[in-house]
C-alpha cells in the first residue's frame, strides 16, 4: 500500500485526494503546508490522518512511504530530492522539474537511495491516447498536426493588477509552455519519438516568460504545431492529419475526452475513461512500484526525459530564463 504525503493544499491536491478514491493500493495519508492551520483544515476536509507543517517531520513519519510534490514548478526538484534521500517513492507533478541539470540529478538520487520517482504525465495513461495510437496506422503517412491548449488563467487578472503570480514567475518556473504545452509534448513524444527539430515563437510578458506562443516540432515527413495561451481562450482541439484520413481529439491533451476517426465518414472511435485523468496514472504508478518493476519505471523516465529535453530547447529557441537554469548543481 502506497501512503502518500501530499506536498501542498491547492487545487491539484484536491484533484490528487479525489483521484485516490479510485486507486486500488493507494491512499492519501498525510498532507504538507508550511501554514499549519491550512494543513489542518485541508486534513479535516479529506479526512487525512495527519497534518504537517515541518516537510522533515513528514519525511520521518514511518506511515508514509511515498510523496506526492503538487507545489509550484521549481519547487519540484528540491522537495524530490530531499523525499528520495528519505527513500520515499515520489510522484512530481508536471512539468517534471525545470530542466535537464534537474531532471538527471533527482534520477541520479532515485538510483541511489534504491526509490522510484515519477511524473504525473496524465496523458500517457488515459485510455484514449491507445485508442489513438493504435488508430494511426490507419491514417498514415502522417502530414500535419496540431494542438491547441488554450485557457485564459484566473491569475492573469492578477497580473494585469500589478501583481506577479507563480505561474507567471521566472522564480517558479512558470509560462504557458510549462503550464499547457508539456501535455502537448507528452503526446506528441508518446506517438512519435522525439521531433528532428524545434523553435518555439513566443509572447514574452514583462519577464522572460511566455504568456503564450507556438511550438513548431520537426518531424521526418510532418510538421506539428502546439499552440497554448493562459491570455485567451478557444475551442480546444487535437488534430492529426494522415494523406488516408484524420484524427480529431477533443478538448486537450490533458483530458483526450473524444476521438473521432474520419476515413470518408467521420466515426466516434473513443475509448471508455471513467476517471478523472490522474486516476490512470496513479494506477499505473501502483502497479510498478508494487511489482518493483524497475525496467518499467525506466522507460517511463525516459520518455519524461525527452519531453523534458523537448521543453529545454524550446525555452531556448525563444529566451526563455528561470532561475533555475542558473542554480549550482548539487
């Protein structure tokens, strides 16, 4: 049985905690905030037995064998780095860490503390991103793909007061491609490998940061194009466009809620999912770690890895900086 220490009271925690409810070998035992009252309250609502304000205390507490990092995007690797150590199997949540250095460090840790860390990728594990893949021979030779995650965030207004949200911060890793696009590439990895090339256009805030922008990802016979803002908001739709037909996936890559097969007649070719999409992935995690199933756990890295690599170079096509990118390795 995982029993998982939840880092953080926030909206993903909820969405965390609702989705245990569903997971066989799975529950949420202990919850993390530096403000011991909103660690109390969160714990009272969800009926969690315990309630921390000291991260190195939850770490010491013998009833938790695994951790769960909901915090802001920086935070990720230090908060990991410091569960491994402990010998906690750790969940992250997207994006992974803020780059590579990170990426190979809290790995390299895994490794040698004899745990297993994973990323909430989501996309992977939902049922209909088989249902697309196993569709696509049908459509090949793939031509043209495009995505689109748009979500006007309710911190913008924030923003436009003067204010400067995490998720908008160099200091927390933040933008549009960290928030919306990484599920973007997760899926577009998943299906294809890694792209030949990319180049990121983006629309820089005051900062580095990208309120919004356009990834162009290079493949051998095809271009895609991921499109995400958090200013401005559309009907969401994946499209995979094959020279034999198309695939229309609605509304984003985080969900994968309908697709629809188009080979003359356009035909609902969706799959089942019954869960909110964290479920699958907390699923999948379970079996893994309760198989020690190490080759699994690696493949798994290894596409977080690509996806992580895919991320970088994006950031750096457009000029994109977090303070992270300048941080001394451990």
């Amino acid at each position: 049985m995982l029993k998982v220490g939840l880092l953080g009271t926030g909206n993903i925690s909820e969405l965390f905690v609702q989705a245990t409810k569903h997971v066989d070998g799975m529950e949420a035992t202990a919850v993390f905030n530096r403000d011991q009252h909103k660690a109390n309250v969160f714990a009272d609502q969800h009926r969690i037995k315990f309630a921390y304000n000291d991260y190195n205390a939850m770490l010491n507490d013998p009833h938790i064998n695994c951790i769960y990092i909901g915090l802001p995007n920086s935070m990720h690797f230090d908060y990991a780095i410091k569960a491994l150590k402990a010998g906690k199997v750790t969940i992250v949540e997207k994006p992974f860490v803020s780059n590579l250095t990170e990426f190979d460090e809290v790995v390299k840790t895994a490794e040698e503390n004899d745990t297993m860390i994973f990323e909430m990728t989501r996309t992977m594990e939902l049922p209909n991103f088989k249902t697309i893949k196993d569709n696509l021979e049908l459509i090949l030779p793939v031509r043209l793909v495009t995505i689109n995650f748009s979500q006007y965030s309710r911190r913008y207004n924030d923003l436009l007061a003067g204010k400067m949200p995490n998720v908008f911060s160099e200091e927390f890793s933040g933008g549009a491609l960290m928030d919306l696009g990484v599920y973007g590439v997760h899926l577009m990895i998943g299906l294809f490998g890694k792209p030949r090339g990319l180049m990121y256009v983006a629309n820089h805030l005051s900062n580095s940061v990208d309120i919004s922008g356009t990834l162009i990802m290079k493949y051998k016979s095809f271009i895609a194009s991921l499109a995400q803002s958090k200013n401005s908001k559309c009907d969401n739709r994946i499209t995979i466009q094959g020279e034999r037909g198309t695939i229309y996936v609605t509304p984003t890559a985080s969900i994968l809620g309908k697709v629809e097969l188009d080979m003359a007649d356009r035909t609902d070719i969706s799959a089942i999912q019954e869960h909110e999409s964290m479920v699958y992935t907390l699923a999948k995690v379970v079996g893994v770690v309760e198989r020690n199933d190490t080759a699994m756990a690696k493949l798994m890295l290894a596409h977080s890895r690509d996806v992580m690599e895919v991320l970088e170079k994006a950031r750096k096509s457009a000029g994109i900086t977090f303070l992270a990118d300048n941080k001394k390795k451990l």
